[in-house]
C-alpha cells in the first residue's frame, strides 16, 4: 500500500512561494520599463508594481477582512470637508472668518492627510503639549479635524490615509498578506524618495511577514544626504521586536559616464573637466524650447532613438510642456508626455462654468458675449440669421453692462432699437432727396430687425440658464447642465469639428487643429465624469437626495475639475520623452536634457502650508517626539522628516543619473517679457564641478539667432528662412553677420531649385513687401502696392470717389484725416471700417460735444426768429436758453445714449451751466449771429466751395457745415467753430506750423464766405465749450508767417504767380489740390503725424504676419491667384 504523507496547515503556510521577486516602484512609467528589463529572460508572475498599487492592495485586503471601512472618493471627501469646516469650524478660532472659502476645506483635508502620514490622530494632536503660540491655530484644526473623523465614521468611510494606517494595524496584527505580495519571495522598495512613518510602518509590518529590501541613494556630500538621513534613521530605529528590512545604501553615480562630475557637485571631489555635461545659456524661454528641440533633431540625426532622450523640467506646469511641445512638432519631432494637462483651463470646462456663472452675476454683457460668440456652441436662430460679430456690435451699441441695471437686456435693446428708428426719422425729415430719406429708413428698419434677433437670442440664452435649478440634487445639477449643453450643440459640434478650407492638407496648422478638438473633446468628457462622480459622491455620504444650491453645486464642480487631468499627449512610442526631474528617478535614457534651471524653478521654492507656520509644525514634531510633519529643522535640531527644499539637490543629481551618455543643461537669460532672469545655483555648482573658467563660462550662451545658421537648420521651415534672411533680408536690420553674397546666391538658388522652391517665391514677394514698407515708412522711398499705394483695379475702383465733383464733395475732415495719416482715409472712406463705440455709463465725449452743438444752434435760431439778436446780457437770455435746452437734450436722448438715468441728470445740469458760461461770454465780443449750422456743398444749401486746380482745367467741390457765422458793425464775417478741447488746444491748432498739417477747416470755412462775398473782410476763430472761451482768431494767429490773402487765392493765374515767388506764401487752393492729387494715385501709406487715439493701431502694423503663409497656417486663408489684395 502506497504511503502517502498529510501536511498540516502550519506546514503549508510555511510553503515557499512560487513567484518572481516583486520590485515596488513610484509610478507606472517606472513599472513599464522595468517590465522591459525583466522581458528576457520571461518569469511568470507579477514582478513590479506602483507604491500606489500596493497601498490599495494592503487596504482592499483589510476591507476583505473588514478591518477596514470603505475609502471614501475624492468627491465625497471634498463634500464632506466642505460642510464640516462650513458647520464645525469653532467660532473663537482664527479660521471662522474663512470657513466658507473652498480652499480652507482643501487645505483641512491636506492636513488631515498629512497627520495620517505621521502616524498620528486628530485626537491625539488635541492631547500633545505644545506651547500656547502654537496651541492658538493647532487646537481649532484639530478640533475640526476630529469632528471631519466622526462624520466620516458615521457614514462607515475613510480618507485612503487613515484607511492605509488601518490596513498596516491589521496587517501587523496577523492579517493576510495580499495575494500581490503573497506570491513574492522578496519585494524590494525601488526609487522612493517620500518615505513617511506610515511608510516605514507598512515596510516594517511586512518585512516581519517576508523579505523586504529598501533601495536608498547615498552620496558623500551632505547636501545630497539631507533628503535620506532621515528616512535611514527611522528604518534604523525599528529594531528590537519589530522586523527591520534590509537596508541597500548605493552610490546612483556609480558607473554613469557622468560618475566625476556627479561626485564633484555640491562640495565633492575636485573638478571633473571633460565630462560629458554641456551647458547652455538662452536668449529667452522660447529661445530655450528652440534650443532644445535643436539639440534633440541633432541627436536623432546622429542615431540616439529618440525614446531614449529625455526632456526634464522641475515643473512642466505654467506652459513649460506647450512650449516644448510646440519647438518639438516644428521640426517634426515626436514627443510623448505620460502626465496629463489640467482639465479645468481647457476651453469646454470654462465655457461650461461660465455658463453656470452667469446667474449669480447677473449676466455680465462680456460673460454673455463669451457664450453668444462661441465656436464651441450652435445656438439657434429666431427668425433672422447673423454673424456672431453683429450681436456682439449690437450689445455694446445698446451700452447693457448686465441684466440688473437699467432694465437689462431687454430694456436697453429695446432703447436702442428706438433710438435708432428715431435718429432715421429725424435724418430722413432733413433730407431733402426724398429717396435718401427712404434709404434712410429702410437702413432703420434693418437696423431694428437685427436689434430684435439679438434680443431674441440673449432672451432665449437667459431662459435657458434660468431654466437651470436654484436647488437640487447634484445629480440633478450635472444632468441640467449637461442637457442644456446638449441642446446649445456643444457635444455635435465637438464630434464635428470644423471643416476650414485645406483643413485636410497635412502641416503645423492641421495637427494644432486636431490636437486642440481632441482637447476639447476630452474636456467634454472630464466634464461628464465630474458630474457624474460628484453624484456618487453625494450618495457615498448618504446624501444623495440633499439639495444644493446653484453656488454649492459651481464651487464644487470646480473642486473636482481643478483635479481632473486630460489624457496624456504625444506620440504612443518612439517619441522624446516629456517629464519632469522626480520622474527621471531610477530611469536610464541616453541623452538627459534638463531644462529651466533658474532661481526659484530648479530648485523649487518651497510651498507654504495654509494653515500652519514652519513655528507650528516643528512645535508638533517636538511634542509628538518624532517627525509628524515635514519642517525646517530649527538651530541645533536633527530634522525629524525633511522638508521639500532639501529634496531639490538630490532630485537634481538623480536626474543627471538617468544619463547614460551626456547631460545637457538649459536655462534662459531672460523671462518672456525680456526682464533679466536669475540662473539657478545648480547652473553655479556645474560651473564649478566643471573647472570652467570665466571665459568658458560665458561661451556657453547660444548666440541671439531666431533664424538658426545655415548648418544649425533642422527643418524645412528654418532652412526656409534661413534662405529668405540671407537672400532678401537688409543688411542694416540683421542681428547676426550676413553670409558672403556667392554664398547666399547659392544658397537661395539651391533652395529655389528644391521643392521649396514655391515657397520661396512666396517669401520673395512678401519679403519685397516688407522691404518696401520699411523704406516708405522710414522716407527713403515712394510708398507702393504694399506700402499705401492703390494701383491698377483698385485704383480705378476708388476713382469715384477721389473726383469729389458736385454730387460727393470733398469735406475738411477727409482732408484733415489723409493730411494726418493716408491710412485712415483708405480704411475710413474707402473700406468703410467703423470705429467701435466703447460701452459707457456716462456720456461720452463725443455726445457731449454734439449736444452742447445742437443747443447752441437751437438757441441762438430762437433769438434770431424772435429778432433778439445780437445778445444783450439779459436774464431773459438765459431764460430761453434754459428752455430750449431742456427741449433739445429730451429730442438728443431719445436718439442718442446718454448714460446711466441718475448720472445723466447731473450730467444736463452741468451742461446746461456750460451752456450759460457760453452764452455770457458771447455778449461781450460783439458781432451779431446770423448763420447758424450753416451747410454748404448739400442739397438744399449753399453752393459748395469750388476750388480750381493749378491749371484751372478742373474744379473740386468742398462741402460743410459752420456751425455759425457773425456779422460785425462794419460788415466783416467772422466763422464760428465750437470745439470740445480746451482753449490752449485750439490755440496749437491756430499755429502756422499746424496749418495744413492737418488743420484745413477754419481756412476752408473762410473760403467760403470770401466765395460768396468776394469783397467783405472774413476771419475764423474757434470757441472752446469746454473752458467757455473764444480762441484768437486765424487771421491774427498766422499773420506773423502767412499772407491771408494769399492764402485764400483761388483764381489759377494769380495762384501761378505767387509759387514763382521767392519763398512761394502758402496757399489754400494748392494745398487741397495736393492732398486730391496723392489720393487720386492712390497713395495712402501710413506715415502719421500722429498715432494718439488711433484705433487703427491693429491693423496697420509694419510687419504683422510671418514671411511664409504656410508657417501662419498653410495657404487656407490666401486670396486666390489673380485676387491678391494688396495688404497696406
């Protein structure tokens, strides 16, 4: 009979285990590649894994033994924080004050971690002895605190912290081993920097169950040892009953080609000239991304894959990835980031919290205006197509700011639609064509329907967010936004995206393209997952049917998405490796470029804690007899955990480890906005560990070259325009030395002879453009096509217009405008561009220099109808000057904006005091009125200003409107100007200097009046309605520099006379005919006299696009061939 031996249960739990060695590592990045490693020879089983990974084994294996509660989400903790420091915080503490805010609960919630960390209950924190200082903020948090633990005990939850320590007591109290670990005959700690006493608690709970090795790094200087001294003393302090693991101390400098400058840093050994390390100096942050991304095409040129260079920041945060990014895809470069980009800045998630927002501000006109405007939205029509620009004109016509002042939306539409049909019936009862004053009409009419649309839309928007529950459950919440998102078509038109002509060709502008939608589609994504987990969370804490209010239910949305990541970027494989330095730890790449080396970056300034000083926290520590929180040690003091600062030089050395071949430093000289920035003292300690001299060290700044030299291209685009620069660009304007001219005729020939050759001739022509813009500019030349001057089709186009003959007179003020800067004339007459109006409460400049115009012009035809002229002085005056302003400025609010109810009022009593300051300063000149807003050149009124050419052949017709003219006792005119300026303005305008250059009215308006009363005496003079004074008039206030007669000559044999005079006296007539001859060739360039209150600025920049349409997204937007319009 066979004999078979029966193993008890002792002897099977002492069988042992079958599996590979479980290596424990910080993040999946790490775990990935050692899987690699591991590949060849293959072992089955498990053999790395995450810390994280392990921490949730050891507390799912509680749960399973329920020595455990439930770990509560994110979500439901913030909740709960949220209303326990609402309700609990105490009053007689200093935090009552910030109770509400959302950070205090973040920051309760990180203090409650943290004290998990340090082993330590928010009941034991309230029994330490700690000094009365500290006892002031300690006490209240961890009374807080407390109450935060008994919530969340009565709910059977807890926060993963607690959860971890509670999974280490039962482990340590004989519980099961994870099946994880189980199968392991040996775990090793690998790379693990952040060692906490819960962590050390777990190593020591299961080194007493099995093998466990922990992994530190050790160097001789004691700046690197800083960050590890303490986590060897508290594995060193285990001891006794408690299981110790086995401590592996190792030198990560140890065979690395960097190993002589690795131990030279920071107080080592001496210099190690000649080690593989560059440094490199930049001009500016994108200079930087430039740099490095050169650096990194050379290296792939010269064989390294390029999934073995890595790319290290302290932080990749603040647009430090996108920058990279971003040099990387220009020369083609395939990146890979394995973080993710916050969700909450994406453009959906804001769109969507704008959105909520809009209610509690009472919908703020440019809130409205984001939402009426966006390409991430289809809002409906109501009747009447319109461009998204139209409604935004016609909002800021009607001057709304939000839906609570002055009746909101729907009053001041409803008032500027009014206004609008009232001006066209004023203008139209004017006119005296009677089928202008039916266009007139019909513009009004057009006018009001779209005023009614937009009415209709920003309606409709309101209801719809209204629509939005005041109170609900947050289930509720998430399900009515994301169905009113639903019906405003964000969800179709991101899973449409935007088809743009050549959207389909391949190039920079298509990839940002799809990037930017898969972003967004992402995002729409996140946003439905917050809204749904934030539902699970209410229900975890058994709150699922609690109602919140809209703002409860916004900030904590916002909570959630501030957490929330988008999937990582980049390529899949194969790819530059995106990652900052805590991540490099324990890794090998062949290549380590690290980047942003400046004060205050790398390192790292230290994060101030919220709560608690560095005073606190070591008062803690000092209680407590051992480290709880990470602190600063005090003078003569061990550190019992080390705080983050002295993390810094060892994540740097550790970085510059993983270099299996070279490490490459950057930093840039200067911040984005070109102010000197201050390089890191690392850069100092590689200097020194170099051996570098002055000299060396200053060679290592890369030269100032946005174009990259002719040998340092790494893409078609910098080849490109290393081409256009030496081939086209003037020498005066270059930074960097241009190359011999056989050279540069080579190499733009060879790069013309390639299959960029097409682009080149595009460069060509654009770079001829530039040319010519900066010598017009400059005076060297004549403007041309690309520098002001219309030619051709153009030019006939705009002939009409420039013959000002009798049925479209000239005016002064075009005369003025192109005297000022031709480019304001091209784009006011001739391209019809209209000055926006800024939204004001008060009433602007303008309105208040026309209405204080039209009641000037009603009062004085009031006295001049009841035969009360010229002005005497009496209060009866003043009477009808009251009475008719009142009547004018109710008409000129019913047209016009005039601001806010209350400030208007007191905006008519201090014009109708302006007026009177006016009217009594009149009576004393003498003169009497009897021409008031006198037109000429119109339809119905005096004959137009004729002004002959020089050879007489041809007559310009000059139109008007004076806005009055007197009559002296000796029969003498004299024009009248009101100006909103002060007096000292007019009196500059009345200066020989400022004659013609622009000043053309007064001289003009003279004209007239000598054109039709050849014989009488005229003059002109100005009077300012803002300092109520009469300016000297023109006659006097040039005659020292300018004939008057001369002056306004007009008949063409005379005028021939005077310019064959020595020193040839100015003269009206020549100077009118020169401005119409430069418009009639078309020239319009922009040579201002001036650039002040110009609102042109944006669109009459010398240089506002790259060389080559195709780096400024591809040739999508460029006319088609044999429609180019010349850009000025």
């Amino acid at each position: 009979m066979r004999r078979v031996a029966q193993l008890s249960f002792d002897d099977a739990r002492r069988k042992a285990p079958i599996g590979p060695p479980l290596t424990v590592l910080p993040d999946a990045a790490r775990v990935e590649e050692h899987l690699v490693r591991r590949a060849t020879p293959f072992v089955a089983g498990q053999v790395a894994c995450t810390l994280l990974q392990l921490e949730r084994e050891l507390v799912r294996n509680a749960r399973a033994d329920g020595a455990c509660p439930k770990v509560a989400s994110p979500e439901a903790l913030a909740l709960l924080f949220r209303d326990v420091c609402r309700e609990e915080t105490p009053r007689e503490g200093p935090f009552w004050g910030i109770r509400d805010q959302p950070g205090f609960a973040r920051a309760a919630q990180d203090l409650m971690s943290a004290l998990a960390q340090g082993l330590i209950e928010p009941a034991e924190l309230l029994r330490l002895p700690l000094p009365e200082t500290a006892r002031e903020r300690i006490v209240p948090l961890a009374t807080l605190l407390v109450r935060a633990q008994k919530a969340l005990d009565r709910r059977g939850l807890a926060d993963p912290n607690r959860a971890l320590r509670l999974a280490v007591d039962a482990l340590a109290d004989g519980g099961a081993l994870p099946p994880m670990v189980r199968s392991a005959p040996e775990l090793t700690f690998e790379a693990i920097l952040d060692w906490t006493p819960l962590r050390v608690r777990m190593v020591a709970a299961l080194a007493a169950r099995m093998r466990v090795r922990v992994r530190l790094p050790w160097s001789a200087q004691p700046d690197l040892r800083e960050a590890v001294e303490p986590a060897l003393r508290a594995f060193e302090s285990l001891g006794g009953a408690q299981a110790v693991p086995d401590l592996e101390l190792f030198d990560p400098a140890d065979g690395s080609p960097l190993e002589g400058f690795l131990h030279a840093l920071f107080g080592g050994a001496g210099p190690a000239r000649g080690a593989p390390v560059t440094l490199r100096a930049c001009a500016s942050p994108a200079a930087q991304a430039r740099e490095v991304a050169r650096t990194c095409a050379d290296l792939i040129a010269a064989g390294t894959p390029p999934d073995s260079i890595a790319i290290a920041a302290r932080s990749l945060a603040g647009g430090v990835a996108e920058e990279l990014a971003c040099a990387l895809e220009r020369l083609e470069i395939p990146w890979r980031e394995r973080r993710g980009r916050p969700a909450l800045p994406a453009p959906p998630v804001q769109l969507a919290l704008r959105i909520l927002a809009l209610f509690e501000r009472h919908f703020p006109r440019e809130e409205l205006e984001q939402v009426l405007s966006s390409r991430l939205l289809w809002l409906p029509d109501h009747g009447h197509p319109m461009a998204p620009q139209t409604a935004l004109r016609r909002l800021r016509e009607a001057h709304v700011r939000d839906d609570a002042l002055d009746g909101g939306y729907a009053e001041r539409l409803r008032a500027l639609a009014a206004r609008l049909v009232a001006r066209a019936r004023s203008r139209a009862s004017e006119a005296i064509d009677p089928a202008a004053a039916a266009s007139t009409l019909e513009d009004a009419t057009r006018a009001a329907a779209e005023v009614g649309e937009v009415a209709a839309r920003v309606q409709s928007i309101l209801a719809d967010v209204r629509s939005l529950p005041d109170r609900a459950t947050l289930r509720e919440h998430g399900d009515a936004l994301l169905a009113l998102l639903d019906r405003w078509g964000m969800p179709r038109r991101l899973r449409r995206g935007e088809h743009e002509p050549g959207s389909d060709e391949p190039g920079p502008f298509s990839r940002a393209a799809a990037a930017a939608l898969a972003r967004d589609q992402a995002a729409l994504r996140a946003l439905e997952e917050a809204c749904r987990t934030l539902a699970e969370g209410t229900a975890e804490l058994g709150d699922a049917d609690r109602a919140f209010s809209r703002g409860e239910w916004v900030q904590a949305l916002t909570s959630v998405l501030g957490a929330a990541s988008l999937p990582a970027g980049g390529a899949r494989g194969g790819a530059v490796q995106l990652a900052e330095l805590r991540e490099l730890t324990g890794r090998k790449f062949d290549q380590v470029l690290v980047v942003g080396l400046l004060d205050g970056e790398l390192p790292a300034t230290p994060a101030v804690d919220p709560l608690l000083s560095d005073d606190d926290r070591r008062a803690v520590n000092r209680a407590a007899g051992r480290g709880v929180f990470r602190a600063p040690a005090a003078d003569g003091e061990a550190s019992l955990l080390p705080p983050r600062q002295s993390e810094e030089p060892l994540l740097f050395q550790l970085g510059l480890c993983a270099a299996g071949r070279r490490a490459w430093l950057f930093w840039p000289r200067a911040d984005a906005r070109g102010r000197q920035a201050l390089r890191s003292p690392f850069v100092d300690e590689a200097v020194r560990a170099l051996g570098l001299s002055l000299e060396e060290d200053r060679a290592c700044a890369a030269p100032l070259s946005p174009v990259p030299g002719v040998h340092a291209c790494r893409s078609t685009a910098d080849l490109l325009a290393r081409a256009a620069l030496e081939a086209f660009a003037d020498p005066a304007w270059r930074v960097s030395a241009p190359l011999p001219r056989h050279e540069a005729w080579a190499l733009a020939a060879a790069v013309a002879g390639s299959p960029l050759g097409a682009r080149l001739s595009r460069v060509a022509r654009a770079a001829a453009a530039e040319r010519e813009r900066l010598r017009a500019f400059v005076g060297e030349a004549e403007p041309g096509r690309f520098s002001g001057k219309l030619s051709g089709a153009a030019l006939e186009a705009i002939a009409q217009k420039v013959r000002f003959g009798p049925d479209a007179p000239l005016s002064a003020h075009q005369l003025e405008e192109h005297a000022t800067c031709g480019f304001r004339t091209l784009a006011h007459k001739l391209l019809g561009v209209e000055q926006e109006e800024p939204g004001e409460d008060d009433l602007a400049a303008r309105e208040r220099g026309s209405l204080l115009h039209r009641c000037l012009d009603a009062f004085f035809r009031r006295l001049d109808e009841e035969g009360r002229l010229p002005l005497r002085g009496d209060p009866g005056e003043l009477e009808t000057l009251t009475e008719v302003a009142a009547e004018e400025m109710e008409a000129f609010a019913a047209e016009e904006h005039v601001g806010r109810r209350a400030l208007w009022e007191l905006r008519r009593n201090e014009l109708l005091r302006t007026l009177r300051d006016i009217v009594e300063a009149e009576t004393r000149p003498g003169g009497r009125p009897i021409e008031f807003e006198r037109r000429f050149g119109y339809p119905g009124s005096w004959e137009a200003l004729r002004i002959p050419d020089p050879t007489g052949a041809e007559i310009a017709f000059v139109r008007g409107a004076v806005d009055r003219i007197d009559r002296d006792a000796g029969g003498s005119l004299l024009v009248i100007d009101y100006k909103s300026s002060s007096r000292q303005t007019l009196s500059r305008k009345l200066q020989p200097a400022a004659l013609f250059a622009p000043e053309f009215q007064l001289a003009l308006y003279t004209a007239m009046l000598r054109q039709r009363e050849p014989s009488t005496d005229v003059d002109a003079a100005y009077i300012s309605l803002r300092d109520a004074e009469r300016s000297s008039k023109l006659g006097d206030a040039i005659a020292s520099a300018v004939d008057f007669g001369a002056l306004l000559e007009m008949d063409p044999l005379r005028r021939a006379a005077l310019r064959r005079l020595p020193g040839p006296p100015l003269n009206l007539a020549d100077q009118v005919w020169s401005r119409i001859g430069k418009m009639r060739r078309g020239l319009f360039p922009v040579q201002p006299l001036s650039c002040d209150f110009c609102e042109l600025k944006p669109a009459c920049r010398i240089v506002a696009l790259p060389a080559d349409p195709e780096e400024n997204g591809g040739s999508a937007g460029a006319p088609a061939p044999g429609n180019e319009v010349p850009r000025v």
